[in-house]
C-alpha cells in the first residue's frame, strides 16, 4: 500500500481523537468545489494516542457519518497522523527513479527504527543537492508504518462499506490545504546594489501546526512541498487536565473555564483589570501553553539544527479545534517571536452555495478541515 500514490477520489476522511470529519470536492474550472461535508463526535477511548482501538465502533461511526453527510461515493483517501507513523528526510547519492526504488527499503533501516516485516514505506523526492566532491545527491523524504496501525484504519473503512484508495500522511495533507500554492514562485529580494537586477531568493520557510485534541502535528514545507513533519503528544486535553488539576475541579467544569476565558491576550494593556478566575485560568493555561511552544521550538530547531529565532521563518500557520482557544495565536507568536495566524482551507476551494445556507460552519469551524480538506484535494490529483 502507497502512503504517497493512489487513484484518483475527491472524499477526505479525517479520524481524529474527538471527532470524524469528511469533505467532498469535485474538480471545477478553477477552484475545487466543496459540495459535501460533516462530522460526528467519537466517544471516548475509541481513538487513543492516533489509534483505532476498536474498528467495529469507529466503523459504525463512518457509515452513520455518510448517511448523515449524503456522501454516496465510496472511494476515501484517509489521513494519519500518529507516533506510530515517522517522517524523516535523507540525503541519497543520485540515482535514476528504478534503481533509487530498489535501494529505499535497504537504505531505510538505517533511518527508520521500524522491524522491516512490521514496516509500511514510502516516499517522496523533495529536492536536490550538491554534496562533497560535487556529487549530486537527492533529498528524500522517507514516510514509514507500522503495518498493523495501518491496516486498522483500513480495516475501519472497510466495515463501512467504502473503498480507501489512498492512506495519506496528514501532515503532507496541511501542505495541501494551507501551504504556499503549487508552483508559488521566490521571494523577490531587494535591489542588487551593484546593477538594477533583482535578486532572486529562496521561499522562507513555512511551519504549519495542526493542534488536536490530543496530539499536534508539526509540519515545515518549503514552497508547496513538505521537508518535516513530527507528531507532539500535546493537545486541547492537556490544557482541559491541567485546569482540572490546578483548580480542582471536575472535568466539565474546566472545560467550561478554557472556552469561556482563554489565554490572556499578551497585548492588552497591562493595566487593565481581569477578574479572580480569569487569573486562576490564565496562569494554568499559560504554563500548559509554554510546555506546547518549546515543543514546537525544539521540533523546528531539530529540522533545521540551528536556534528558531535566527531562522527566515515568515509565519507560523495554526489549525485544529484546540487551536481556537482565546488568544493562542498571539501568545505564540510572542513565545516565538513570529507572526501567527489561523489557517483557512477553505481558501482553496469553492464552497457550494448550499452549504453556505444550511450554516454548517456555524457548527463546524473551519479551521478544524485542514487536515479533511487536504486529504480531499489529494483525492483530485493524478
């Protein structure tokens, strides 16, 4: 089974830890169109750490979630984003498309600390380079599995009655979604000082964070193609705990106090009065908070091997449901010094009229279909 490769389908099914998500695009004269979408809640402990703990369940949940959507096709291209699925960019002395095929499973015990009888792989050449002794060399980008991990979702999909054509790495489904266009061109520079050419340079670095509720996906794509991905064991139920821990209180009631009150905004003006609980709040929260960006700090810094903030990165992009607490956007883009902001996918596609007036994004925001929308758009390509 290709974790890259596929035929063609425009249905991305996202399974998270708290809910399904599905789209439906359909080819258009410019953009996609959006014509079909919804989600169901997951009770918990069906899905734990990114994994299916029971099929038959989650099964029962897709086939509910297609009646409820009106999907009739059948073909899904299915997202994963877990420990158990590792990404790692390798440098490999250039070789022809077939012989570089034949030497990627031996060349991939060395980077990839899977038994290779357990081992789904794949991969995807990103660029190239010149190494020593001006050798041309190839970057690769290795996607590998556990092969069981893998066949559960499949074996989910399945028991709905529908066809996964396509198992796709969610983090290469953000690029799709929320990354630079395909094609985007370089930054133009400033002004040779020498003669009145204009500098080409190359695209800054994009980092995209997809925040759940309980992992996070951080992803840093050059253009429109993805060079890093790692999954973090952190999310909106770590912030949930924490507040139940700090403030003693039942999980429901913290819950509560994380949507009602957020972060403070690091911006406001520091004379302005907040009351007792929103204090109380804020100081769990925000600990919780600076445990999540040294996670995204160390992840960035670990690809790149350097410190974050001597690095070009123009902006950090945030989706995800736990990314819409109150004012996380601005205090990461302080911790980080780096612009942040929420990503919107639908800015890829046209979302049909009907949609529109059922108020489905009332209930569902869209900054939560990155990951669907993604997997959907590589439904459409060859």
């Amino acid at each position: 089974m290709a974790l890259f490769g596929g035929p063609k389908t425009g249905i991305g099914l996202d399974i998270g830890a708290e809910s399904i998500r599905v789209v439906e695009l359909k080819p258009g004269k410019g953009l996609p169109r959006l014509q079909k979408l919804g989600a169901i809640k997951i009770p918990h402990g069906l899905i734990v750490d990114g994994e299916i703990s029971d099929t038959d369940e989650v099964g029962k949940l897709i086939k509910e979630l297609w009646k409820k959507t009106g999907i009739v096709n059948k073909g899904v291209t299915i997202g994963i984003a877990n420990t158990k699925v590792l990404a790692r960019q390798v440098e490999l002395p250039y070789m022809e498309p077939d012989a570089l095929k034949g030497a990627i499973r031996f060349q991939a015990q060395e980077y990839i600390p899977i038994p290779p009888q357990n081992l789904v792989l794949d991969y995807h050449v990103v660029g190239e380079s010149v190494g020593d002794n001006q050798q041309r060399m190839l970057k690769v980008l290795l996607v590998a599995a556990h092969e069981d991990m893998i066949d559960s979702f499949v074996r989910c999909v399945e028991k709905a009655g529908l066809n996964p054509e396509v198992v796709y790495l969610s983090s290469l489904a953000l690029v799709r979604s929320l990354g630079n266009p395909p094609g985007s061109k370089p930054v133009l520079a400033a002004e040779s000082e020498e003669s009145d050419e204009i500098l080409m340079t190359e695209e800054p670095p994009l980092v995209i964070v997809n925040m759940g509720a309980r992992l996070s996906t951080v992803v840093v794509a050059l253009g429109d193609i993805t060079q890093f991905s790692r999954v973090i064991t952190f999310g909106g139920e770590d912030l949930t705990k924490a507040l139940q821990d700090g403030l003693g209180v039942p999980v429901e009631e913290a819950e509560e106090l994380k949507v009602k009150y957020g972060l403070v905004n690091p911006l406001q003006d520091s004379t302005e009065e907040i009351d007792e609980t929103q204090t109380r709040v804020n100081t769990v929260l925000q600990t919780e908070a600076y445990r999540f960006v040294d996670e995204v700090r160390r992840s960035v810094e670990y690809y790149f091997s350097q410190d974050i903030s001597s690095l070009n990165i123009n902006e950090v992009v945030m989706c995800g449901g736990a990314a819409q607490l109150s004012h996380l956007t601005s205090f990461v883009s302080e911790a980080l010094n780096v612009d942040v902001r929420l990503g919107d996918p639908l800015a890829r596609v046209v979302v049909d009229e009907k949609l529109k007036t059922k108020g489905i994004f009332d209930e569902l925001a869209p900054v939560t279909l990155a990951a669907a929308v993604g997997l959907g758009l590589r439904g459409l390509s060859k």
